[in-house]
C-alpha cells in the first residue's frame, strides 16, 4: 500500500491519447492526451471555445472522437453511447439538471433503482430513506432531511445531491461540469467538501471543470489548461499558481489580439 | 393511510426544513394547508355542501347525494387517468369519445353471440388500444398530445357514430351483473372510489408512480437516469383511455342505453378542470389522484346546488370558468413560491 501513496504513481483511471475532434472544418480538439490516475482530482480549465465540453462529452460517450484512444482502467476502448461510458463507471454530473423537482431526495437518489417489497409492486420508502439517509451522512452531505422535495432545497444542496447520486450509482470517473458555477461562495464551500471527502475516501476519480482558478488550485490534484483544442499546461497544482495560470491565459489574449487587432 | 395518501410524498410535517421562527401560528397553519392542496379544495367542497344546506333545505338528502354521486362517478374515475397523464406531461382530449365507443363495443360483442362480461373486456381492451394508438401517436411522430388526441377525437366520434349508425341501444343484461356494474343505487360510485385508491395507490406507492412524476417532472433528467419515457407516457395514455371505458360502460349500465354521442368534449372538460382545481398541474410533475377526485366533487356540488337554487346555466358557467382560472393561477403561483422555498 505504501508505494501508490504519491499520486504520480498510482494507476491510470482514464486516460487519452492524441484525440481528434472535428466538425466539419472546426477542430474542435486537435490533439489532447490527458491522465486522470485513480482517486485525483484533475481541474481541466480553458477558455470557452478551447474545447473542455467538447472533450467531456468524448469521455462521457455523448461524442465519438476522429482519431485517438481512450483507456479506462488501462484497456483500450470505444465509448459508443453514454450508457456504454456509464456501464464502465463513467459518470457525468451537469449541475443539478438531472434533478427530478417534484421528487423527494431519496426517491430521487434511488430514481430508476428504486428498492421495493419484492415480490409485491410497492416501494419499499423506509430502506430507501434510510439508505439514501447514511450515504449523504458518510458523505458529509448536509440537508434538512431525506423527505424533502428537492425544490426546496439550495442550488448548493441539489448540487451535492447529483453528485452523491452518481456516486451512488458506482461510479467510479466523476465528471463535473462546472459544478460550482452560479453558486455563493457559502454554497461553493459545500461542494468543495463534498468532493474533499470523496477523495479522502479515494473510491472515485474525477475531472472537474471550473473557472474559478483558485478554487481549482485549492481542491485539484493536477491542472490540465486546454487551448485552442490542445492541452498547453500539465502540472500538479502545488507545483504551480493563480498567476502562473492567469499570465497563461492572459497571453493566449495577447496573442489573439495582436492577431486580430480590430476584433471587439 | 389517509394521510400518507393524501401527500404525494408521505412527509410528515416535522421533517419539513424549519419553519422561519419569525412566523406566527395562523401563517404556518396557512402554509400547512397550502401545502396540502387536497385539503384546500377539500374545504372549498365543504363550504359549498354547508352554504347550499342553508340555502336549499333540501341539498342533504338522500335523492341529491345520489344525484351527486352520479354528476361525480364517471367524471372522477376519467379524472384519475387524466390526472396521470398531467402528471407525466401529456393530455387526453379523447377520453369522452373513449366513453361512447366502449359500451358499444360491449353491446357488439354481446350480440354476436358472447357474455356480457366478455363483451366489457373487449371495450376496456379497445380502450386501451386507443390509447395505444395516442401514445403512438404522440411519442414515435412527436405530435403535442393536444393535437394527436384532438385528431383521436374526432376519428374516435365517426367511428362510434358509423358502427351504431347513430341511434342509441338498449344497454343488454340484468339482475345483480347490471347491478354491481353500476345499475345499483351506490354502486358507480363505489367503483369511482376503488379507481381513485388504486391510482392513487400507483402513483404514490410504485416505481410507476415515481417514474410518471419524474418524466412530467423533469423528462430529460428522468431519460438521463435511464427512466423509460416513452414507456411512461404510452402506459398512462392507455390507463387514461381504459378507465374512461370503463366510465363509459358503467354510465351505459346505470342509465341502461348506450347513446353514441354520450361523454364527448364536456365530460373530458370536466375531467380535466377537476383534476386542475385539485392541485394538478398542466405543465407536469405535480398532482394527486384524491385531488382530482376533490375538484370533480366541488365542481359536481356547485353545478347540484346551483341547479336546485335554481340559478341558471349561464351563471353556473360563468363561476365554472373563473373557479378554473383562480385555481391555474394558484397553481402557478403555488409552484413558484413552493420552489422559492416561501411556503
């Protein structure tokens, strides 16, 4: 155990290598290998336009690459479907879209694997809140209570909801997209536990997608800076700052304006 | 049980998030109600029954609860499956031709040569192809539920009118078979009472009943989460369609003929203006099957008790109207403080 306790060193959750993306004449993504190793956190930031969602939305099986290769857990494979990404443990989580409003947090966290009475047809909501109860515990996840629709809660709470949900669900590559957008800095702190403690707990692996550098620099293991469909930056987040990024970003800026002089 | 039916969601008040403590008693009982919405339209149903006992002696007696009964039986037991249908996001602008074209099936059935209950069978199974046909219709070709049922109803009409060739029939049978479906005294509403505890049962206690919530609730986050929509909307498009058969067939036992421009577009309107003033809501996700049965309830009480009063059709349809809208509106605006977390 005691050699994967530096991270450089433990095995590759994901990883991809030299993917191509085009539509039509766009390359969207020209050449991008990334490495998540098991139970990082890699901040993957970038422009919009640079090519994050895209890249995001290959990994989730939404979009099929051109060329390049993706492995999960070491093997070599084709996402075709985002069922297909999500039977290897691939689990995206866009802000608390995937939300049912009207349904309470359990029924909602075990929506569509509801525990019923078996053999009988009724669902058996005593379990089902309990269970949905002691995994928001162990996850440090605070809400009023597991009864409560999910409208009434905070965006910072449904947040922490989704992402417990797909934990939940074994997921094992969590995919956040800006799971910290539109929120307080009460409610981002909330979020920031919960993906503290999930990798404390070191049973998933995740890529978050943010804008907020300092929150990346705070929370990620790694820091991947996608420009122009490529990754320009690769470096553990210790080993780097909020300024060395901004001057990063600053002078892609720079460039485009020197290039473009007259564009608003 | 009663309780727990009556919330969708069986929360017990004490587990709801605190109540501000800056509140007084009068607005948190307030809050409390509203959040039941059963119990608001429950009310509104009992203040009718008391303002027209005082004004009509002879609202409570046995003969008008009866008649009542039977302004409710049918409508309500169509309201449930609309209700679901709501739920889920879609609508059922056919059922009151369903209604007219099951009995008749029945009758046909019968004629051939068949038993009267095989003859029922056939016109719940025909119903439920109906329905089929809407659900089809609406989810493979993409067509607002709105405009594939109008189509259904209109084709439903000429159907029923071409096999009967428009003249009504005697409903066929006798003794206590007639009876239980829905000769007998109390016995529509009986079954009107099962339905809405079955649905109710289904939409409260199922996976089917979370699913249609979560479909009408959130389509593309129930799809995400693997909940088979398209399933869901066709399942409840063919319970709303076989319950309105079923309405249909008990109507044709109780008044013993079959008349093949009985229901139609009112009894659908009925429905469906029930299950609104009961809480359910057009955009989807929201709704209780008691609700709809509360708000055919109030709606059959005030149309009773206008009618004994001896107030006219006309005003009758003018209170229906503004009763429907401040009920939408209340609904909007219930959703919206529900969700800012101000109820």
């Amino acid at each position: 155990m005691t050699e994967i306790t530096s991270p450089v060193e433990r095995p590759d959750a994901i990883r991809t290598e030299h993917i191509v993306k085009r539509y039509g004449a766009v390359m969207a993504l020209h050449d991008v290998s990334i490495r998540l190793r098991k139970g990082e956190v890699l901040g993957l930031v970038g422009d919009n336009g640079a090519g994050k969602s895209t890249l995001i939305k290959i990994l989730t099986g939404f979009v099929q690459p051109n060329s390049g290769e993706i492995y999960v857990n070491g093997e070599e494979v084709k996402l075709r479907s985002v069922s297909h990404a999500r039977s290897l443990g691939i689990e995206t989580v866009y802000q608390d879209l995937a939300l049912v409003s009207e349904l309470s947090v359990y029924h909602n966290m075990f929506l569509n694997r509801e525990i019923r009475y078996s053999p009988l047809p009724f669902l058996n909501n005593r379990k089902m809140r309990e269970q949905a109860r002691n995994h928001l515990k162990r996850m440090g996840v605070s809400i009023p209570s597991a009864d409560v629709e999910v409208a009434k809660l905070s965006g910072g709470q449904r947040q922490a909801i989704a992402i417990a949900r797909a934990v939940y669900t074994d997921a094992k590559i969590l995919l956040l997209d800006e799971p910290l957008a539109a929120m307080g800095a009460k409610e981002g702190a909330l979020i920031l536990d919960l993906i503290r403690n999930l990798k404390a707990m070191g049973e998933v692996s995740m890529i978050m997608i943010a804008h907020n550098y300092s929150q990346v620099l705070e929370i990620c293991d790694r820091v991947n800076l996608l420009q122009h469909g490529t990754i320009a930056f690769d470096k553990p987040a210790a080993e780097t700052s909020l300024d060395e990024l901004n001057e990063l970003v600053m002078r892609e800026y720079r460039e485009a304006a020197t290039k473009t002089p007259t564009k608003s | 049980m009663a309780e727990t039916i009556l919330s969708n969601d069986s929360t017990p008040e004490t587990d709801l998030p605190p109540v501000p403590a800056r509140k007084g008693l009068l607005p948190r009982l307030g809050s409390i109600i509203l959040q039941q919405r059963e119990a608001s339209i429950l009310v509104v149903a009992i203040v009718e029954v008391i303002y027209f006992q005082f004004a009509s002696s002879n609202f409570i007696t046995g003969n008008n609860i009866r008649t009542i009964f039977e302004f409710v039986s049918a409508t309500a037991i169509i309201a449930a499956g609309e209700v679901m249908l709501l739920i889920c996001g879609e609508i059922d602008l056919s059922v009151g031709q369903v209604f007219a074209l099951a009995p008749f099936i029945m009758y046909f059935v019968n004629q051939a040569g068949l038993p009267l209950w095989v003859g029922i069978i056939a016109g719940l199974l025909a119903s439920a192809v109906v329905g089929l046909f809407n659900g089809i219709v609406t989810v493979w070709f993409k067509i607002p539920s709105l405009i594939s049922t109008l189509g259904t109803q209109f084709l439903l009409t000429g159907i029923t009118l071409t096999i009967s060739q428009g003249f009504p029939v005697i409903t066929p049978g006798k003794g206590n078979f007639n009876e239980v479906m829905g000769h007998g005294a109390y016995s529509e509403i009986v079954w009107a009472v099962l339905v809405m505890i079955v649905v109710q049962v289904i939409l409260s206690f199922t996976r089917w009943g979370k699913h249609t919530v979560a479909t009408g609730g959130n389509l593309h986050g129930a799809s995400e989460a693997g909940v088979n929509v398209n399933r869901i909307k066709m399942g409840n498009f063919m319970l709303a369609s076989t319950l309105a058969g079923l309405a249909g067939t008990l109507e044709a036992f109780r008044i013993t003929s079959i008349d093949p421009l009985a229901g139609g577009v009112s009894i659908m309107f009925s429905a469906v203006a029930g299950a609104v003033i009961g809480g359910t809501a057009l955009t989807g996700g929201l709704g209780t099957v008691v609700g709809a049965f509360l708000g055919v309830l109030a709606v059959s009480i005030l149309n009773d008790g206008f009618t004994l009063l001896g107030v006219s059709a006309f005003t009758y349809n003018i209170i229906l109207g503004v009763a429907i809208l401040i009920a939408m509106i209340l609904n909007v605006r219930l959703r919206i403080w529900r969700e800012a977390g101000r109820l």
